[in-house]
C-alpha cells in the first residue's frame, strides 16, 4: 500500500504548514511586545538597555522637571504599544482569512506592511541609538516573518479583481456602506502620512512646541541632562511613527481589497481600539492634553469610529435585505 506525500513530511513542516501559522506567531509576538511596552509605561520602568545607555534610571529621570520628561516618554511608548497590537490583529485576519482563501492582495498586504514596518527599524541610525535587544529582537521576529511569506506565496494565487468599491457588489452596495468604507480609505491614508511624519521628526527635530511646552525644557536643557536623552526620545519616536505608518498601510490594503464581512468588520475595530484608544487614552493619562496637539488623533477617531458604524450598518441592512428576497422566493 503506497503512503500519501504528506507521510515523508516531518514535524516542523506540518508545524509549519502553509506558512499561515508563521505568519500568526509573528503577529502574536508583535501583539505581546504591544502589551509588554504598555505594560513597562505603566509601571514606570526602562528596559535594562535604556538604563545603561541613558546611564539612570526612570526613577533618576523623574526627580527633573516634576517627572514630565518621562511622562511625556512613556505616552510615546504606550501609544507605540498600540500600533503593534493594531498591527498584530490585522495580521491575524489576514492569516485567518483572505491568504487563507488564497487571495494575492493580503499576501502583498503582509510582504509591503512587512518592509515598512521592519524597514523603519533603520531610521534608528539616524540619532545615534541602535539598542542590542530591539535589534536581536527585530531580526529573529524576521527571520519567521520572511519564512512565512516564502511559504505561503504559493497558496497565494486568487488574484485580485481591483478595489472592492469598484466591484458589481460593491457598486450596489448600500449607500451607507460605501461611504463608510470610504471613510476608512481616508483614516488609513491619514494614518500613514501622521506615520511618516512622526518616523520623519523622530530622525530630525524629534520634538513639535507642544512637546517642549509639556516638558517644560528646551532641547539644549534636555542635552544638558545628558546627551544621550533626546536620541533615547527619538528611538521612541521613530517606532511610534514607523508602527503608525504600517497600520495605515495594512488598513488601507484591507479596505481596498476586502468585501464587508463580520470578521473584517471585527478586526478592523479591534485594530482601531488598539491604536486609537492607546494613542488618545495615554495623553490623558499622562496630562498632556493640550488640543492643537490632539485635535489630528481626536478627528481621525472620530472619522474612524463613524466610517466603521456607517459601513456596518449597511453590511447589516443588505444582508437583511438579501435574507427577505431569499425568503419571499416560491
């Protein structure tokens, strides 16, 4: 009796499969890293590699300028801690589903998300701190990544017919839906220019005025304290911008590809509570609270929250719709 293929596959092949359950453990380390940096603002403590090359502690840092400058530190770190929770649970959708259908568009979803997001860990050269741990962190969390992507390309085959607003079902789709899906096409696109925008400020100015007004320092105060604060800061910064960007890049291919269904609907608000609630909520927490700042996050929540409700309705409605056709048939 002859054996089947798969019978001389061992065990890491079947533990590796289609190269999905790859792709899935990236996205749940990226989603534990997002809950362990929350996590550490929270309870006020640098990793061992910012205490060594700062050369003090959170703690050290907090007896200055009534602790505003790590506050305002650790609002970067909280809301880069979102980004990689939002990342993370759009890259389990995608996994989950549409590369599981073989759809092409979510396998270039994760190959273009995958180069901008790892890509911006070089903007880090640009101020003069490359910490040990971020980087042996990053390259093994790529090493899994890239195998994933190499050995799901095959299965990803299902080419894309264009953007799902320009389909026979997405032009029929109620009005309500297509604005909505619209409105999420435009919060992507202005998540990925606030992302480059912030990666840019990380490698050059680092600080807006109202960082500073926060602070209560001049960038000359804050070199003072000791030279290696701001490019601590920047490191901060960058990741924040490079992770803001690769959201909106993610969101944006799923927008423009995927038809409404309840899963995507599910992730895509997941996502959004992730990045938006971190990005706003730790302003708050920390007092920095000043409107001009917040004003951009405040209205691309909004036009998030209202797109999502405005798509889903429609969602909701047509497929009633189609459910009391079915029913009214002999």
């Amino acid at each position: 009796m002859g054996s089947r293929p798969d019978d001389d596959r061992g065990l890491l092949g079947e533990l590796i499969g289609d190269g999905r359950p790859l792709l899935m453990l990236a996205a749940v380390i990226l989603f534990l890293s997002g809950v362990f940096a929350i996590f550490l603002a929270v309870r006020r403590e640098f990793l061992p590699h910012d205490v060594a090359f700062l050369g003090m502690t959170a703690q050290d840092l907090c007896d200055i300028a009534d602790c505003r400058i790590v506050r305002f530190m650790f609002h970067d770190r909280v809301a880069f801690g979102g980004t990689l929770i939002a990342v993370a649970t759009l890259y389990l959708w995608l996994a989950a589903v549409p590369l599981r259908q073989g759809h092409a568009w979510a396998w270039r979803a994760f190959l273009v998300s995958g180069i901008l997001g790892f890509g911006s860990f070089l903007s880090y050269l640009g101020y003069g701190y490359l910490d040990s741990w971020h980087g042996a962190g990053s390259l093994a969390l790529l090493a899994v990544f890239v195998a994933g992507l190499v050995r799901s390309r095959p299965q990803a085959m299902r080419a894309a017919s264009g953007a799902w607003l320009a389909t026979p079902e997405g032009r029929a789709a109620p009005r309500s839906l297509r604005m909505g899906r619209w409105g999420l096409l435009a919060t992507a696109a202005g998540l990925v220019m606030a992302g480059f925008v912030i990666l840019f400020l990380g490698m050059t100015e680092v600080f807006v005025a109202e960082d500073l007004g926060f602070i209560g320092q001049t960038r000359e105060a804050l070199e003072r304290i000791s030279p290696r604060l701001v490019p601590l800061i920047a490191h901060d910064r960058a990741g924040f911008g490079g992770g803001l960007a690769t959201t909106g890049v993610l969101l944006f291919m799923a927008a423009w590809y995927a038809p409404p269904a309840r899963a995507f609907h599910q992730a895509v608000f997941a996502a959004g509570l992730a990045g938006f609630g971190c990005a706003i909520g730790t302003h708050y927490a920390e007092g920095y609270v000043n409107p001009w700042h917040l004003a951009p996050a405040v209205a691309g929540a909004a036009l998030f929250a209202l797109s999502l409700v405005c798509e889903r309705m429609g969602f909701v409605s047509a497929a009633a719709a189609a459910e009391s056709a079915r029913n009214r048939l002999p």
